[in-house]
C-alpha cells in the first residue's frame, strides 16, 4: 500500500518539472531573435536563462517564457 502512495507522489513530482528549452525553440515560440533575445534579458525584460549544472549550456524555463509571452497581450 505504502509504495503506491510513494509512486504517486513521485509522479505529481515531475508533473510539475519545467520544460527546458533550448534557444531556438525560445527563438520559435517568441518570434523574437537571438540577440534581441539577451538584450531584453540584460534588462530585465525578458527572463533570464539559467545554466545547467556542469556545462556551458544555458536553458529557459518553458513556464517562464509561457508567462512572458501571455504578459505580452495583457498589455
């Protein structure tokens, strides 16, 4: 009984995991461009993106671009 319970909880867990998104697919969903992109993000205007541990990689936070975007319409 206890290790259905266990299997559930670590089944909500990643429900709530963020997609990482790589550049391009930022570039796709936004339609902005790269550099466009960083410059919005040094400004605070566009969220930032966060390195993955142990490499160079940067990614971005589907939810984070997701609320961006909708803020975009509410203005």
């Amino acid at each position: 009984m206890e290790h259905k319970n266990t299997s559930k909880l670590k089944k909500n867990k990643c429900q709530n995991i963020d997609k990482a998104m790589r550049i391009q697919e930022v570039i796709e969903r936004v339609a902005i461009s790269r550099s466009k992109i960083y410059d919005l993000s040094n400004k605070n205007l566009f969220p930032k993106p966060f390195k993955v541990k142990g490499t160079k990689m940067v990614r971005w936070r589907e939810s984070e671009i997701q609320n961006w975007l909708e803020a975009q319409y509410d203005e």
